[in-house]
C-alpha cells in the first residue's frame, strides 16, 4: 500500500479526483467515458504535468478487451457499461467501444492504494472482487462503493474489513439516520436542497460538488460500525416495513476500513 496514492474509479467530471489532489494525495483516475476523460486532462493538465495525475480512460471488467459503453446524454452520471442503466428512464445515449482492464491489473501497475474510491454505476462489484486481502501486507486501507447490494458489504467482510460506515451521498455525507429517512417530509427537502446545491455549482465554490463521493472514509462523519450492524441498517433502509427503500431520494455508499 501507498500511502500517498488514491484511486479514483469513475472519475466522471473529476469532482472528486481535485479533492484528493489538494490533500496531497496521488491520484490515478479511471473514467470509461472518453468525453469527459478528454476535458479531464484539459482541465487538470497541470497535475498531469507534474506527475501527480493519471487519467485512464479505460472501463473496468472482470477480463481485459473491449465492451460497448453507453453514454447517457441527459445525465452523465447515468453512463455505464450495463444498457440498461446507461439508457434509464428511456433518456437519449450514445455507445462508444471501450477499452477495459481489471483492477487487479491496476494495483500491479500504478500501485495498491491508500484509498480505492468506486463509482461506476452498477459495476462497482468488479472492483470489490479484486481487492486484496486485508492480511495482504499489499492491502488497501480504505475503499468506498454505492450501497446498491448487499453483497458488496458481504465481499468487504470476506476481504477481511471489520469497521463500515453508511455514508449519505446526497445529505452532506452524514451517517445514515432511520428517524430521519422515516420522516416523510424528508425526500421534499432533499428534493429542495438538491435544487439550489445544482444551481450554485457554477457560482457559489463548493468543496464536494453534488454527485461527488465527499471526504476519505477516516474524515467523513460518525463512529465506525461493526459488519452486522452495517447490514441491520442497509436493511432497516431497503426493505422497510411495506418492503421497499423508506426514501427514494437517498442514497448511500460503503466505507470500509479494518
């Protein structure tokens, strides 16, 4: 592990990847979508210059070659190698063949990370997979996925991570709160604050712009949690009483430390 290196899987406009370049850190960012990785190094060239940026533009899969990406063109963020997510809500995409390499492939090439930040709509999984184990003197001290499965916390656990948190990704990065999801003026105000987070992007600085991952996993706020507490929570959220999400206007990631 590199202490100074962070990988930054689903660079998107690079709103994360500038907040880890402040704090100092190495920065090697993956972004499938070649628009956005082109403006990326316009935009940062000079961190690229000066050593401490690689900007991949390359997918992740589970095995080297080439897949179809789709480029939703109402909301980048939606752009992803599953069709189905890339085309959402039957918005306009555009596909692009790209070329994809294996995390594990990553790690051998630049380095393992301090910190593995991912972010790749429904694929994060294929990262989480090829992490090593925390017992690897080669571990990664901090990673952080979308919430979006279970199974992504049930792989941490199996890697060796102990201490999780549930980090929400639309409310200022706080831990996750069931009195306040339960509160059904809750989605209104997200829906408010989101609005003006939006129209201030390009007039008001903003640390963590909206749709950004927010602070490393050991700034971010509240206590760590232990494996089953993580899930009871996870579940309490997405399987309420009538057995769906209590609000479907939060979302959340996984932190995950040892």
């Amino acid at each position: 592990m590199e202490k100074r290196l962070v990988f930054d899987i689903g660079m998107h406009i690079g709103q994360d990847s500038k907040y880890y370049l402040e704090e100092g850190f190495r920065v090697v960012a993956v972004e499938a979508n070649p628009f956005l990785a082109e403006a990326n190094a316009v935009k940062f060239k000079k961190y690229i210059d000066d050593g401490s940026l690689t900007i991949l533009n390359v997918g992740i899969s589970d095995k080297e070659g080439i897949l179809p990406f789709y480029i939703n063109k109402k909301t980048s963020e939606w752009s992803s190698f599953d069709l189905e997510l890339g085309r959402r809500n039957n918005t306009p995409y555009e596909v692009k063949n790209i070329s994809c390499v294996t995390t594990a492939s990553l790690f051998e090439k630049y380095g393992t990370p301090y910190y593995l930040k991912v972010d790749i709509e429904g694929l994060d999984y294929l990262c989480i997979n090829d992490l090593p184990l925390t017992s690897n003197p080669k571990n990664v001290k901090y990673a952080s996925c979308e919430a979006t499965d279970i199974s992504l916390l049930d792989t941490l656990y199996q890697k060796g991570y102990t201490k999780f948190k549930l980090i929400h990704q639309g409310f200022n990065f706080t831990p996750i709160n069931l009195n306040l999801e339960k509160n059904p003026l809750f989605p209104i105000f997200l829906n408010v604050y989101t609005g003006l987070r939006l129209k201030l992007r390009g007039i008001l600085p903003q640390r963590f712009q909206y749709s950004s991952s927010g602070p490393i996993p050991e700034h971010t706020k509240g206590g760590w949690m232990g494996y089953e507490q993580t899930k009871e929570l996870y579940n309490a959220f997405y399987h309420g009483p009538t057995g769906k999400a209590l609000n479907n206007k939060s979302w959340f990631d996984f932190q995950a430390t040892f």
